[in-house]
C-alpha cells in the first residue's frame, strides 16, 4: 500500500464515505499533500448497473451559497460547472387549495438557490477524486472496526469478501447518518449524542414533462421556483430537474400515511388536498410511486465533540443530520470541510512529520485544528439544527397566514431600508471562498432566510441570535401596527356612527 | 435447548444481564410460567475469583421504598431480607468547612433511606434466580447480535469462545448504560436517544473503621446519615458498610481532578475543603485511592420507544441511566420490572401459547403490554432523570443556603399542616407492592424529597408536577415573607429612630 503512495513522506488520511462531502475532504487534504484513501461502502454510482438501484433515493437537493463557497475554496472550477448544470429557484410558489398560486422571492435582490442533480454533484466529485494523484478510491469497502489509539481500521471489502487492515495518521468520518465511525469513536470519546425522529415521514414522487406545441418536453409548472402545497400538518413539494420534470416530495405524519394504502385513497386524498398537482402527476405515476416508492423517516442527531484527539472527526451527516426543511444539509456538510480545511491551514497543518507535543505523544498542530473545529462549530450546527426544525412550521403552515406575509413585508422592508444592495451570485464567489473563520458581523437588517441561504459570511449561530434579536423588533412593530390600526379603526367607527346618529336624528 | 426446558409448553424470554433488575426481571417472568434464560457477560460475581475485580467499582448505594416495593411485589423473603443487611440512614448530614455538622432528617416521620451492599444485593437475587426451576443462567456470555424480527440472539461463550444461536419469544434488555440489546434495537426500532455525559466526574475513596475501647471496629461517622461535604462546584459524600466503614465519592469537574495528580496537591485539597474526612481517611488510604481508583464518568441517557412489537424491550440502566444525585436509579430500574409485570398481568399474558393478532401475527396481549409500558413509563422516567439531574446542585450548593434552609423549614411545616403521619416502613411495604398502575394522585402538602423517596404509589411525572406547583406556591409565600419581615424591620427602624430622636432632642 505504501509503495503505491505519491509522496512516501506525506502522511496518511484514511476518508469513509464517498459522498459529496467525503469527496471534498479528500481533496482538501490531497491539496495539502496528505496521501488519502477514500472508503466506501457501496459501488460506485458511476458505474451503470448502480444507476438501478439508486433510482429510488432522493435525486435532487436545492444548493446555495455556503455549499457553493466551499466547493469554490477547494474546487473552483467543478464549482463553476455544477452552478452552470443547476436550475434557479428564485422563491417558493405556493399552491393554495384554490388552485391560486403565491410567488414569495427568496430575495430582494433576486439572489436564488440551486436545484441540482444529486448524483450528478456526487459523480462530479468523484471524478476529481479519482484524478487526484493522492487519492485512492475504493468502492464495496466497509469498516467493521477501528482502533483509534493504535491507528487503525479494520475495512471489508464486501465483493471479494476479505478483510485488511490499514493505518492512518487522521481519519474522516464522511459516512452518513448512521456512521461506523461515529458510533467507533464513541467507544473512546466522551460524546454527547442525540438523535430523534420527527413525527413525520416522506415519500418520493415523479411529475412528467410535458410537451410542447414542437413535440419537445417542457415543464408543467414554473421551472425557477420551489413549489410548495402547504397544508397545515402535512405538505407537497416539487424541485425541477434539468429532463424538465419535477421531484415531489410528500411529508406527511406516520399515520397520515397509513390511511393512504389503495389506490382509491391516494387518489382520493390527492384530489382533496393536491388537486392541481393531482392533474399534473396523472393518476397512474402517482399510485405506481406511492405503492412502491419507500416511506422514509427523518431523523435529526446532534454530536459533541466532533473529534478524537489528534486522528479523527466527523463531518457532514455523521455529525449532524438535519431535517432537509432549510435546505441546509448538504450546504452544512460542504462548509463543514471548508472550515476544516482553513483551520488546518490556520494552525499550519501539512503532510510533513508532525510536530509531536512531547508530553501527550500527538501532532499538536492537528490536534489543536481538530480541537478548535469542535468548539467553534458546534454552536453553529446547533443553530442550524434548530432553524432547520423551526423551517417546517414555516413551510407546511406559517406561509399561508396574513400574520407572516404581513411580518414578511416589514421584514423586507427594514432590509430595503437598512442594507446596499449587493452584488450578483457569481461574482462574490472568489470572494465569499477565502472568508476568515470565526466570521463577521452583519450590519443593518437582514432577513433571516437571507442570512442562513445567501451569507456564507455570516455563521449559522450569529445567524440565529442576529433573527432572534429582528423577530422581537418585528413582533414590537407588529404590535405597534396593530395598536394604530385598531385606533384608526375605532377613530373611523365613530367618525361614521356620529355621521348617521346625526343624520338620523 | 428445548429439551432441557422445564415445561415445553411454555414460552421462552431471554434476559440480558444478570444484574438487580436482570435479576428480578428473570424472576418476575418465571414466575409467570416463561422459561427464562438469563445471560451475564461477567463472570458470576459470587465466585471468590471475581470479587478481587469488582473491588474497583461501586460498592454501596442507596435504596429506598421504590425499590423495597418492587422486590415485595416479586420476592417478598428476599426484600426482608435486605433490608435486614442494609443501614437505615434517617437524613443529610451536612459538613460545613469550619467543621460543624447540621443533620437535616430526610422525612418528618423518620422514614430513611438503606445504604446496601450493591453485590450483596445482586448476589441474593442470583441465588433466587439459580434457585429458581424455570430460569438457567449463563455468566461470561455475551450478545454478538439479535435478529428481533427473526426472534434470535447470536450469543458468544467467552469462556470456549464458540457462539450459539437462541430463539426467544421475550427479549429484556437489562444490559445496562452500553447496552447492547439497545443499541440491536435501533436498527429495526425509530428510537429517539439521548446520551449526555455532565462535566462532573466521580472517583471512589475508602474511609476505614474506626477502633473503639474494647478493641472493636466502630463508626468513625454516624451511620444513620448520608454525610455530605458541599462544596458549591464539587462535593464528597460518604455512605456507611456493614462493616464500619465508609464509602466515599468525591464528585468534580475534570478540570478540578486534573489539576490532583501528585500526593501533595491531593492532600493539600483534601486539608483545604475537607479537613475533616482527611483527618478520618488517613493520608495514606487517601492517596493511594486517589491514584489507583478510576475516575469515572457520570453519563445520563434517554430512550424511547422501550420496546419492539411483541417481543422486545430495554429495562433499567440500558432503558435510562440517571447522574446518582437522586439515589434513585436501581430503585427506577426495579420500579421498571414492577410496572412490566403488572401491566403482563393486567393484559393478561402467561406462558401458554398467545392469541396471534391475525393481522400482523404477533401476540396481540404481550404487544399491548410492551406498548402501554412504553406509554406510560416514558414519561415518569423523564421525570426521575430530571429531577436527578437537578438534585446535584442542591447536594453540592444548596444545602448550605439559608434561602433553601428557609423553603426547606416552610416545606415541611406545610406537609405536617396538612398531611397525617404515615406510618412505619415496614408496616407499608405489603401494601405498596400491590398498587395499581398509574398511581394515584397524593392529597395535601408532600414535600419533593418525600414524594420521590418514601412514596412509590406516587409516579416520578406526578411527582414533578405536583412539585412544580409547590415550588412556586413556596416562592409566593417567601416573598410575602421577606415583604413582611421588610416591613416590620422598616417598622422597628422608624421605632428605633424615633425613641433616639425624642431622646436626643
């Protein structure tokens, strides 16, 4: 294994999990010349017999500017190419039960997320990692153990069914919500660990394209938006692909869906709630989808610490599942590797022989990069656990009362008032990827959907006491609002009753 | 297997891990007819070779008539019999730094809590268990995995290192905070769990006898208290033996137990915040504890849901593992057996062979039971896990506050106001072990302690609840207090001043 390495003198980074953010923190330490084996599980979904079986799984993800500055900061130009593959979403339409339809923009500046192409973004990457000199791929590769005082993993390899044994000088745990190594490290690391269902459950559905008058497919709703169907304790949404069809994705309670099991109920509860999307699905799609497709849970963890002295930490999922209601997964998880990355470099972390601390027998530099990691991220990822959780409410319910439009227009308001305008997406990259970390504060008024989506400047948890600080402002002026309405109100009923009690009399 | 079952018409529960609440979890089934197989990873802790290991761990703890009524509603003889062997400590005995001792009995009616032996204890139990024809027990077994859907366990023999597969139809998981039985549930179960490790850490000291005139061992403490030293971020405690000893436990902050690692800066924390039990302790003893003993992490867990279908469920420790502020988690982990064998009872499972729910083809009266368990049992044991949690700032802060002396004299005054004295212990426990489930709810004035301690017919979420209400019904009440005592001090001021006034002019 050593013989095939690059640069016999570099050190060795072991990364599981070959997802999105598995394959960017491969290549952030192949760029700091570590020598890195990426592990992972399953086949490479490049290869066409996987494309099968991955047919069921969630196909696309809305990404925004934190996961594109962190693929700008380690691959600028695979970052360029996958904004030019995506499709905009400039704010969500929401679809009444009438059949009218809302657009609510993102932003006042026309700022948009991306709807992307998971596997599109997945394989992208794994092409850079497979092209990467310091980087070897392995795919039908599972950790069964690993020893973390002794530097090593016990990794399967799953097609010829053998078992080795590799050393690592630091290891990644890239490996989804429910981690190997998460679950390892936790036999020698005091870790605070939570994890929990949300009541909810979701389900995948497929909206055609249609065809237009010249016979070429063409979407059958708005492509640029995010289409919401709120609906109080239960909600539809639809991302557009670039083949000019929909993703839908139905939440719904457990038991909510245990009612839905022939053909006739789907339908049935399509036509009551869903009747424009009804039409659009057909009624064949939607009962083949639901019939088959799988009901999946949401689960939301929470970790602490991330890391285990100088050799291990986890990133992405495997530290922090989200539920996906803020479009902020995979975002959290890509800016995960970039504050990694800049607090080893910070710390002046390299491939070289470590700087051993004499006492403690580790690499002080990664040691102490790996320590600051946890106690400045965890605050963050907390903070956008919460937001993500709070964001259903929003979604499924908030969006269709007066009280929040009226307390969206004030919050847009104060941001018009207080803030420059800024300038385009695609030019504030290069800028936004080589961002010090802790970050600035914001100045004037921003609304919070703005910070958490458009600000990679701004950290998830100033985010969260910065909206906490605007929402008791907002419920102020509301009140205030409020108060002169109702005087205004009370001045004019007696304006009009004097007007007929003196006409009357 | 099968043919060396006791009666072959009955069915068979394993239970996994032989200690109390394995131990009476065992008993309680078998003496429902089940033919049990109760598994310990350990060796059996009653064969001298095993003693000399256990020396290390927790010797003694404190149970209380939660615990008392659970073995009465199992093994009457046996609950006699330990409490027998335990020592009554009657309440708090507070060691000021100046060296002055404040008694603060637990309850008004003299009712105590027993400081045990814990391997005393488990030893009896075992004895019942092996005594017992329906249950075979298996020590330095361990689960390797469990197909619950299957109704499996691989189970390892550490002693031959062979593994054995054995079929169940009733799997308790009585393994403790690691659990594994818990965790093998997680792969099939949607369980929200929560680990949380407090900052706190807890190392075990040994207080030898004393000798008195006649050359016989005594108490160099009183025993009938649990002794207390509070020192606002850290305390140490002591239990007493039966054999004039005492156990003591110093609980700290890691930072504060990293800074004690020479002889000299132990003894000289000892001298400057417990002069007095390093006077008892001796020099040596204390040093040589203080380095050789672990120092052992206090780690609170939550679950939920407790079972899977008809067939499995976590009690105990491996259900909620509790800080041991409270003195309440082997007593919650037996009160789990009492409240699972009433609710088999009352849904009326037996070992004969089940009434199949023809839908899902699991027995219908044994899902029920582990259902309503499930139910009902969450919430108290949330309760319990709080209240602890929420008791070691009041052992190691509040104790010594005059404002909590001064709620505390209230509490009580109200409780004797409005509650008739109960009466004794031991007269109470027949009556205790055959309460229904849920309990009642308690009239008039019962302080928390009380409550938590002497009352079992009370649940841990009534209880909290019920203190909740108390609790702010004493605040109201001190501030009318201090108001008063404000107004007659504003009163006699003016009194004072005045006669000086008149005399001086």
């Amino acid at each position: 294994m050593i013989a095939t390495d690059p640069a016999p003198v570099s050190r060795k980074a072991v990364v599981i999990g070959a997802g999105p953010v598995g394959c960017l923190a491969a290549l952030a330490l192949a760029k700091r010349g570590f020598s890195v084996e990426l592990y992972e599980g399953r086949p490479d979904i490049r290869l066409p017999s996987s494309k099968a079986t991955l047919q069921r799984r969630s196909i696309n993800l809305a990404i925004s500017h934190r996961g594109i500055a962190a693929l700008e900061s380690i691959e600028p130009a695979t970052a360029q190419r996958f904004l030019e593959s995506a499709i905009p979403m400039r704010g969500r339409m929401i679809h009444k039960l009438s059949g009218e339809l809302d657009s609510q923009p993102y932003d006042r500046d026309g700022q948009c997320i991306n709807s992307i192409d998971r596997s599109l973004l997945n394989e992208g990457l794994l092409d850079e990692a497979a092209a990467s000199p310091n980087i070897q791929v392995f795919f039908n590769h599972r950790v069964v153990a690993a020893d973390f005082d002794d530097k090593t993993l016990a990794i399967r390899d799953t097609t010829s069914n053998t078992e080795k044994s590799t050393m690592f000088d630091l290891c990644i745990g890239a490996d989804g919500s429910y981690s190997v190594i998460r679950r390892q490290m936790m036999r020698v690391v005091r870790m605070n660990y939570t994890q929990e269902y949300i009541r909810d459950e979701y389900l995948e559905l497929k909206m055609p394209a249609g065809i237009d008058r010249c016979g070429e497919p063409m979407f059958l709703l708005d492509p640029n938006h995010l289409h919401i169907w709120p609906r109080h304790s239960f909600m539809l949404i639809a991302l557009p692909n670039k083949d000019k069809t929909f993703t839908c994705t139905v939440f719904a309670p457990a038991e909510e869906f245990d009612r839905l099991h022939t053909p006739d109920s789907i339908i049935s509860w399509f036509r009551t709630n869903f009747p424009d999307a009804l039409h659009t699905i057909g009624e064949k799609s939607l009962v083949e989808d639901f019939m088959n497709n799988p009901r999946s849970p949401l689960i939301c963890t929470k970790a602490n610490p991330y890391h285990y002295k100088d050799r291990a930490i986890i990133l992405g999922d495997a530290a922090h599942s989200m539920v996906p209601f803020y479009g902020q997964g995979l975002n959290a998880g890509l800016e995960d590797v970039r504050i990694l990355a800049t607090l080893l470099d910070e710390e002046g972390v390299t491939s070289m022989p470590p700087i051993y601390d004499p006492q403690n027998h580790y690499d002080r530099r990664l040691s102490n990069a790996l320590q600051r990691y946890t106690e400045t991220r965890h605050e963050d990822l907390i903070a956008i656990l919460d937001l993500a959780m709070h964001n259903y409410v929003e979604m499924r319910h908030s969006v269709t009362q007066l009280s929040y439009l009226f307390r969206k227009t004030l919050d847009t308001f104060l941001y018009s008032i207080t803030s420059p305008r800024v300038v385009a997406l695609t030019s504030l990259i290069p800028i936004l990827a080589k961002l010090p970390y802790p970050t600035i504060k914001p100045r004037g008024w921003l609304p919070l959907y703005t910070m958490v989506t458009f600000r990679p400047d701004i950290s998830y948890a100033t985010v969260q006491k910065r909206a906490a600080t605007q929402a008791s402002i907002l419920t102020a002026l509301s009140w205030i609002g409020v108060t002169g309405l109702g005087a205004a109100g009370a001045w004019l009923t007696r304006k009009i009753f004097l007007y007929y009690f003196e006409r009357r009399w």
